[in-house]
C-alpha cells in the first residue's frame, strides 16, 4: 500500500482526497500557490509546498514543479484530482518517468479518450453508440459550417480537449455559425491550449446521464451505476443525483453494460466515467442513448455514487494504484436509496452568474450529510481559479425526501459578503418540473428568471432583520427596562429606501443577546436568520443574503451611476463592440471580459448612447473599474 501521496491540486477535493488518505494511514503532501498560501488543503495536509505563483498556468499545471514536489517529500504517489493535470497523459507519464506511482489511468487510456473525435471513433468500434456529427481533421470555419447544416440545426460546437462545460456552444441557426465557433475556439485555446472542435447534433430533450467504471490492473471492470446529471447552467453541471429518475432495470443494464465496454476497449485502471446523452423525449429508452465522453478521472459529482453504494472511491483508487484488485465484484454491488450534490458557488445569480470573489466573512452551511468544502470563515474566494465553495450532498430512502433534504440545507446557508447560488439552487429544487423528475439540460434556461431570487427581500426577511436590529437596540438599554415587552420602532436602510417596523418583542422568543444573533420564523413559515456586521444587519432567507444599514448611518450613500458598466471582477478585456458616441439598446453586447478561464459578455442596461468608453481589447482591469458609461435615450 502507498505510504505517502502527493495531492496535486486545491480547494475541495484536495481536502476530500487528503481526509480518506489519513483514514487509511497515508502521509499527504499539499501543493499551493501564492494565492492558496493559508488555504484549508495547506492546513490538513501533514505537509505542504509552494510551488508557484497565482495564476494556474504558473503553479498547478507546471507538472515539473509537482513532480519536484513529490520528490523533495519523498511522496511514494501523485494523486490529480480533477481538472488541472488529471487528465493530461504526458503529466501522468511524466510522474511514472519519475519512479512515482500515478494514482489515475495509464498515460495511453487517457491519450485514447484524451480528444472527444478519437475516443468517438474508438467506441464505434467497441459497439458502443454515438452520437451523429462530424469529428473530422478539417477545421476551416466554412467547411465547419457546412458540416452543420448537412447534421441539420440546431447543432453543438464543442471542443475536442474540453471538458468541465468549457468550449461548447449551441447553434440553432446557419446565421449564428460563424460568431459561435470563433467564440468557442478562443475559450478552448485559453483553457486547454487547443482550438479544434468537433460538430454535434444537438438533441432536443436531452438528459446527461453518466455511469461510474472502476478498473485495476487485474482485468477487472465493474460499474457503479449511473448519476443524472441534467441540471446543467451553460453546459455546467448544478445539481447532480443517483440513481437517474425514470431509469427502468432494461435499461439501467444496457447503458452500463456500454460502459464497462467502453471502458474495456482502453484497457482501463482507475476510477472512470462515461458519459451518454439520451433524447428523452419518450422517456429514457437504451436505443435512445448515445455515448458523449469518458473523463478518465474522478468526477467532482463522485459524493453521490459514494452515498447509494458505500464505497470510498477515493480508497478504491489508491488500493488500485498500489497494485491491489477491486474490493468487490459486480454482484456485490447495489443501489440503496437516493442521492443529491448541489454545487454552491460564489456567483451572484442576479447579475448574470458572474463570479462574486472575496473574503468570507460568514460562512455556515445548513444541516446536511456531507459538506465538500476547501474554504472555511475568514478565507477569500479567490479570482484565479473555480469559484466553487462546497458541494452540499444528501443521502434519503427515496428522491422526494432527498429534495426536502437538500432544499433544507440550501435554505440554511449563510455565507457574506460573497454572493452566492444557494437562493437559486433552492428555487430549483422546488420547482414542481423537478420534483416530477421532469427534467433536461434545457431545464434552467426554459426556466428562466423565475429561478433567480428576487433583489426586494419579503416582509418576512424584513422583520427579521428589525427583531436583530432590536436585539442590540435592547442590549444596549440593558438594566433600564420596565415590566412590560420592549417595543421598538426600527428604521432600516435598503437599496435606497427606508423601512420602519414597529416591533414588541416577546419574552418567549429566542433571541441571542451575546453576539446579536436570532433565528425567527417569518410569517409565511420558513426560517430565516441573520447577524449584525459593524452599522448593518444581514439577513438571510432561503439561502439568498440581503444586507440592511441601520438609518443611523443616514441616508446618504453613494450609488454607481445606473448607467456605469462596472468590472464584474478582475480580468483581460477580449472584444469591445462599440465606440464612443455610439446609440445602443437594452441587451445590445458592449464589450467581453476573460475571468476565471471563461468568458462573460457585458450589456447594455438600457436604450441610450455610450457617453464614455474606458475598454480597450487586451488590457487588464481590476474589479469594479469602470468600462463604459450608458446615458439614457430619454435623459
């Protein structure tokens, strides 16, 4: 068995990966760069080495640094993680070159389901169905072009390196081609240092559901069953579950039966996953069910196999990596309950999703039965890498339950002053299409604005907010109240408006006079809490975070001008689409911001001219900097 493993990665599954290895008595050795120099992974790790600085490019997916690393710790085995260098076979053969153990596939599986067209192809071969589309060497945009309208629209654009919803692109039509394909080709050169696409058919009802492989070096293959993972925003995955709804006995053993094919024909060790998409227009049917992908390492939605099974995928890789045989044979593995992740990340849903980063300076999750997290109060989002913050995983006896389950520990979370997805997460789950299992990748696109939470916080989160707020007005007067309930008037100061709430507070409610804390039910009978921060209150409800300042304070504060396009978060300016002087309208694209290895399109607020134009392709722009002023055609 190794006795020491190198984690070459961050964040959550660093710490995911460093937990089961101290379980099992393995030494673990963390990575970090300078911006993760006092993160979670540094601090469980028995040690730690810096290897970089910031940027990934110069400090994680420097395989020389890590194999470095390894050898200056006397690390035995280099485990990857995901993303970063987990599925690069010339890393993989690096470490080996190196006399490490690589925790992953051998270099050649990889390499075979490395680019999306060859390891197409490879499955054809193997029996296992495709899906129709063009995975040709040709990459001439015209030749492209026709490629798509022979498959017939609407078609999708994806990368042949991509992964993780990177360098995809729907087209459903001749006249969005071009634009598409270049857009999709930048952001697969920027995250994968490769611009080659591959053309699909896209389907109309689909579902994205994936089969867990396991093999070892003995010539064993088992499955591990399927995840659905459907809910998918811009082709990222949001909330993932196990077994998939709907999925009868026929054709649960069909689409596994086509993964461990699939993961025979490349001779495969290691924990896998092959991907499918089925047109589930008629339910789910196996000859309604094409093969997509493998990633030939472990998923970020693993947790959710690891709940309906039992098994430690984690172990279940290190004892393959150490030479041992799977722990178990395929009869010995079975399906017990139902199983959910949501990924909670730092973004702001009301302004498009863009990635919210900073410090968290309150972080508490809800109730659940694992939380997956790298980061913990006090530590910052930060802006060079995935702004995940945790994976929030429920395990019940069936589907409802394990909805109520996560919708609760959603509801729960409090995190500021980082935005966060949970308030739209819990939207979705309650969503009466999804709790019916009616669901596609189309889901949260058909749903629209109707699962982002409202910025106008309900009388509820507003009474809540006053009874806080009334706490520390009452702490304040402690020893000179009289017999009857403290009542108070509280005045409260929120996106440009006062409200005042007149409140008696019973003395049988609970409310925390130590550090001005309450928990409260508002009057539609859902839970909502909320803290004091400095001259504000912050309340939350259903995960979404609303923050008051209290009227002493004045009224005064400064807004940004309505019309001020403001940097999101620091970045590299790609494409400025309009000048100085030019009229634009509500929605019109004004210029295109890379930030966190994506990139985020910046519109116009409203009909009207721009009056200042501080944007210029290829400069580098700090957050909240001000690119473009928008005056309004009546002003």
């Amino acid at each position: 068995m190794i006795k020491s493993l190198l984690i070459a990665n961050r964040g959550e599954i660093a710490c995911r990966i460093i937990r089961t290895a101290r379980a099992m008595g393995i030494r673990t050795v963390a990575v970090y760069s300078d911006a993760d120099a006092k993160a979670l992974h540094v601090r469980v790790a028995d040690e730690a080495v810096h290897i970089g600085p910031s940027p990934a490019r110069e400090s994680y997916l420097v395989g020389e640094k890590i194999i470095a690393a390894a050898k200056a710790t006397g690390a035995e085995a280099v485990h990857p993680g995901y993303g970063f260098l987990s599925e690069n076979a010339a890393f993989a053969q690096a470490v080996i070159d190196a006399g490490l153990i690589w925790v992953g596939p051998k270099p050649a599986s990889i390499d075979a389901m490395g680019l999306k067209d060859a390891a197409k192809a490879l499955m054809q071969a193997a029996g296992v169905p495709v899906t129709p589309g063009y995975m040709g060497q040709n990459q001439d945009p015209a030749f492209l072009a026709g490629q798509a309208a022979q498959i017939g629209y609407p078609v999708l654009i994806k990368a042949v390196a991509g992964g993780g919803g990177k360098g995809m692109r729907r087209v459903d039509g001749a006249a969005d081609f071009a634009d598409a394909l270049a857009s999709c080709q930048r952001e697969a050169a920027a995250s994968f240092g490769n611009d080659h696409v591959l053309i699909e058919k896209y389907i109309l009802s689909p579902r994205h559901i994936e089969v867990q492989v396991f093999g070892d070096s003995h010539g064993n293959v088992v499955h591990l069953f399927e995840r659905d993972c459907s809910l998918q925003r811009r082709h990222q995955k949001v909330i993932e579950e196990a077994p998939a709804p709907g999925m009868d006995e026929v054709t649960r053993e069909a689409i596994c039966a086509a993964a461990v094919r699939a993961a025979k024909a490349v001779d495969y060790e290691g924990a896998g996953t092959i991907e499918f998409i089925a047109d589930a227009s008629e339910g789910l049917r196996a000859d309604r069910i094409w093969f997509m992908e493998m990633n030939t390492r472990l998923q970020v939605e693993h947790p959710v196999t690891e709940e309906i099974t039992g098994v430690d995928l984690v172990e279940w890789q290190l004892r393959v990596a150490s030479g041992e045989a799977l722990p178990k044979r395929q009869d010995e593995l079975a399906i017990n309950g139902w199983a959910m992740e949501a990924r909670l990340y730092a973004e702001d849903p009301a302004k498009g999703f863009l990635p919210s980063v900073g410090r968290l300076d309150r972080l508490r999750f809800g109730q659940a039965d694992r939380i997956e997290t790298g980061v913990f109060e006090g530590a910052a989002v930060s802006p060079f890498y995935d702004p995940m913050i945790a994976k929030v995983v429920c395990h019940a006896a069936d589907r409802e339950d394990c909805i109520d389950e996560l919708e609760c520990a959603l509801s729960g979370t409090e995190i500021w002053p980082v935005r966060t997805n949970a308030g739209f997460l819990v939207k979705a789950l309650r969503s009466e299409k999804f709790r019916s299992a009616e669901i596609d990748t189309g889901f949260i696109a058909d749903a629209g604005e109707a699962l982002i939470p409202g910025n106008d916080p309900d009388d509820g989160v507003v009474l809540v907010a006053a009874r806080i707020a009334m706490d520390r007005t009452m702490h304040a007067m402690a020893g000179f109240r009289l017999n009857a309930a403290p009542r108070a008037s509280i005045a409260l100061w929120f996106d440009g408006k006062t409200r005042v709430v007149d409140l008696s507070q019973a003395w049988d409610e609970t409310i925390s006079m130590g550090n001005h804390e309450a928990d409260f039910y508002s009057h539609k009978d859902c839970v909502a809490s909320g803290y004091i921060d400095g001259d504000s209150v912050i309340a939350f409800n259903d995960g979404t975070a609303y923050s008051f300042d209290l009227a002493t304070r004045g009224t005064g504060h400064a807004h940004a001008h309505d019309g001020d396009i403001l940097s999101p978060m620091p970045g590299k300016i790609i494409a400025v689409e309009v000048a100085e002087g030019q009229a634009v309208t509500k929605g019109q694209k004004l210029l295109t911001l890379e930030a966190m290895k994506m990139e985020h399109t910046l519109t116009a607020p409203f009909d009207g001219t721009v009056s200042e134009l501080a944007a210029t392709p290829g400069a580098q722009v700090q957050v909240e900097a001000l690119l473009a002023r928008i005056v309004a055609a009546d002003s």
